[in-house]
C-alpha cells in the first residue's frame, strides 16, 4: 500500500523558497543539500524544492490538508501570505475561499510560482 507522499517543487531561487518556505509557511527544514531543501510539515509530510528554472504550471501543485481552512487562512495571511481569487466556472472564490459542500480550499502562489493549496475536506 502507498503511505505518505512528497511533493518535489521547483525553485528558481532556493534561497528566496527557504525564506518563504520556513518564515510565511512555518514549515522547518529537515535537510540541505546542493541537489534542494526538504521541509518538514507538521504531520510529518515532506516538500521538497530543487533548484530548477521557474516552470509554468497553471494547476495546483501541491496541498497542504488542514482542519479549519479560516483559521489557517488567517494565520498565513497574518505572516504575509497573498491567497488568489478565482472566479471559474468550476472555481469560484469569495475572499480567497472557495466552499463546496464536502469542504472548502484556498490558493496561493510561492515566491516560486507555483500554485499550492490549502484545503479542509
């Protein structure tokens, strides 16, 4: 059976991810190497991000699983965290979040630009 899961994100700035990474997400680091940076999560999930050309994905490419979407919403935005307004006709958000019967979820985009998730299921 599959366990747990890493998601490997580009950064075309390693340092400037580190700094977003660790001060506007809260995450620590587990280990350094020249090869990227693997973080910590509070669950014990990792993320790792590896120096890389700034990439263009248009979806979302990771997600952080949370209990209480609001309160986290407030505590990134609180560290300076910018969440995204979309509305899509399958996305639609109101201050950021979007609610749906079976939970609700918010967007961001790094420092790196990659779009990553924030959903309470």
């Amino acid at each position: 059976m599959l366990a747990q899961a890493t998601a490997v994100l580009p950064a075309e700035d390693i340092q400037r991810a580190k700094l977003f990474y660790t001060e506007k997400l809260g995450l620590s680091v587990l280990f350094e190497m020249t090869e990227g940076i693997l973080f910590k999560c509070e669950d014990g999930s990792t993320i790792f991000l590896y120096p890389h050309e700034r990439t263009l994905a248009t979806h979302t490419a990771a997600s952080f699983v949370v209990k209480d979407l609001l309160t986290e919403v407030k505590e990134l935005r609180s560290r300076g965290v910018v969440f995204e307004d979309y509305d899509e006709p399958q996305i639609k958000t109101e201050d950021g979040v979007n609610q749906q019967n079976d939970g609700k979820a918010a967007w961001f985009v790094d420092r790196e630009g990659n779009i990553i998730g924030v959903v309470q299921m």
